[in-house]
C-alpha cells in the first residue's frame, strides 16, 4: 500500500511543478486536465502526509524515552504517545479506502429521471415527492437543479419528469438512485383509511461529455413545436419547444421549460447524450452480468431499492438491508445518512475484491 502511496505523492508534486509551467498555463485543456487530476489526489496526500507525521512524532517520541530518565519528561512522553497511537490505525484505515479506484463518472453532472409506475395517481404524486426530496438534498450540497421536461398529472405530481442537477460530485452522491423506489401511505383522495402501495422509477445518468460519445447531425431529426402547461394550456405563442430523435437508436427527448428554442435545445442535446452514453454503459456492463453484484444492487431500474413507510415513519433501503425511522426527515432531502451507508458499502466491496475477498 506505501509504494503506491509514494507514487500517489510523487506525480501530486510533479502536478504543482506542472502547473506552474507557462506552457501550461497558456494552454487551457492542460491545465484544466492537471488541476482536476491534483484535486483528485488532494485528499489522499494529506491524509498520507497526516500519516507518516504521526509515525516520525512517534519513533520521535520511542528515541527520547529510551534517552531521557527523568519521571516527568517520561510521563509526559507517555501521555502523548497514547493520544498519538490510535491515529494510526484509523489513518491506515482511511488511506486504504482513499486507494479504491474511483468512478470515472464520479465528478460529473447528472441527468435524472423520475417515472410514475404502478399505483395511477398516487404514483404520479409520488414521483413528485421524489422530485422535492432530490432538489431538496440538491440544495443543501450547493448544487443547481434545472427542470428539463416535465408531464405534469392531472391530480398532482407528474406522470414523469426529468431535471438536470449541476455541482461537482453529483454522480457520486446520486448514482445509488437509480431503481424501484415504493411508496406505502393513505392517499389524500381514499376516503376508507386503506394503505396503498405505489411505485416510481428513478434513472440517474452521468451527463455524457463530447469525447465519450459522439451524435452526429445526419443522425438526428430536430422538431420544434408550441410549449404547452398542464391541461394543453399554451405557456407560449412561438415554436420555443424542442424534439431531438436519435435515429440509430430510436431515443427521443423533448425539452419545452425554457422560453427560449436555443436553451431547450442545449438541454435537449444534453439528455440525449447522457442517454447514448448510458446505452453504451448498460452494452458494456451486461458483458459482465455474470460476475459477483455489488452490495448496493445492480443499477437495474427495474429493481426495488427502498420503501418509502409513511405510517410508520420509516424508510427501508433493501439493498443494503438499512431501515431508518426518519421519514419526515429524508423526504425533506436529508438523504446523507443512507447516502453515506451505501458509498461505504460499495466501497467496502470494492476493497473486498482488491483484497481478493478479505478486507
């Protein structure tokens, strides 16, 4: 583990020499790729150089000792060794995570999908308590969240809606959305007190950049027609709304939030290429559907990951087996605690396989 932390620190100070070269500096790409690259490293040097600090305070500490004889000086040695040793597990403890490969997509923005499935209404209801509880999260991490369409329902909520959020990080806390999430609750409109079951379906896409995939102008059709509200009602008198039709692969996404054709088309393009290039994720992952799943699930959005308890306050998230009773919380946004849970399962699994099954 120290020889790839040596090297880890070894190419984080040939990045600082990097990026103070004038040639890098002039040349954007360069200096954009180096800085995320350090960025990226960040952590995991200071927390190495915390490391070895507290190793040489403590051979430090062992050298004296063995030098001094007087009582004092011995206990007061003593006392700051027993404050130091038990950092140095736990820093061990950090590196080793820190070491686990990183999602390349981890960084990115993302693309999300909320679909009403089964329960009618209630369903579409739900997927709007979704929508709230993810902008909500959203917010708390300074993160911007931008509606791209929206099919609103006649009874509240939305048959389906897809939105944009904008920050750095945002894949990495979002990505363990995507699935079934159910809903258990008396809807407003059941005069009897029944509990209902409802399901929404949620999709989280890495927003694609130019290099990862590639949409050609002859292989796409573009519409544009009136934008319209809930109920047909025109929200606009121009053709501002935008359909993009993929023809190789037959995706088609319309964008009609933004007043303006340029900004929905922008958005538009945007969902499309995050879908090619989560097509061509899901083409590569199936190639190895028959290795061991992950602890938080395979990503199939077909999957039940978490049930939504209103009676009872609680929310069960399947995959990892967490049940916490917190509801009125979570549904306000405060998703950190079963996000946490499921990023140290994965990489808890992920160290497994590193470990060749031991941790």
């Amino acid at each position: 583990m120290f020889d790839q932390l040596d090297i880890v620190e070894e190419r984080y100070e040939q990045l600082n020499e990097l990026l103070s070269d004038p040639e890098v500096v002039n040349d954007s790409d360069k200096l954009r790729a180096y800085s995320k690259e350090q960025a990226d490293l960040q952590k995991t040097v200071d927390v190495y150089r915390e490391y070895k600090q507290v190793k040489e305070d403590l051979a430090d500490i062992d050298e004296m000792l063995r030098e001094t004889k007087d009582k004092d000086e011995i206990d007061m040695l003593k006392e700051e060794a027993s404050d130091l040793k038990p950092q140095v597990p736990e820093l061990e403890e950090q590196l080793k995570f820190l070491l686990i490969p990183k999602d390349p997509n981890d960084d990115k923005n993302v693309i999300v999908e909320i679909r009403a499935a089964a329960g009618g209404d209630e369903a579409a209801i739900f997927a709007g308590d979704l929508l709230r509880m993810y902008s909500r999260y959203s917010e708390t991490l300074g993160y911007k969240t931008d509606i791209v369409e929206a099919n609103a329902s006649d009874h509240g909520g939305y048959k389906e809606v897809s939105f944009m959020i904008q920050g750095q990080g945002a894949y990495s806390k979002l990505k363990y959305e995507n699935g079934a999430h159910r809903v258990q609750r008396v809807p407003e409109t059941e005069s009897g007190g029944r509990i209902h079951t409802s399901t929404a379906t949620v999709a989280v896409l890495p927003e694609a950049e130019d290099v990862e995939v590639e949409i050609r102008n002859e292989d796409i059709k573009i519409d544009t027609y009136r934008s319209s509200g809930a109920g047909g009602q025109h929200v606009n008198t121009t053709d501002s709304a935008v359909r993009i039709t993929h023809t190789p692969t037959g995706t088609v996404v319309t964008s009609q939030d933004e007043k303006s054709q340029i900004k929905n088309r922008e958005k538009a393009m945007k969902v499309l290429k995050a879908r090619v290039y989560d097509m061509k994720v899901q083409e590569e992952e199936e190639k190895y559907a028959s290795e061991r799943k992950s602890a938080v699930g395979t990503g199939d959005r077909s999957e039940r990951i978490r049930t939504y308890n209103y009676p009872q306050n609680r929310v069960t998230d399947h995959r990892i087996g967490l049940t916490i009773q917190k509801l009125d919380q979570i549904v306000e946004g405060k998703l950190d605690e079963i996000i946490d849970a499921l990023t140290l399962s994965e990489q808890t699994e992920k160290l497994k396989e590193l470990n060749n099954g031991e941790l």
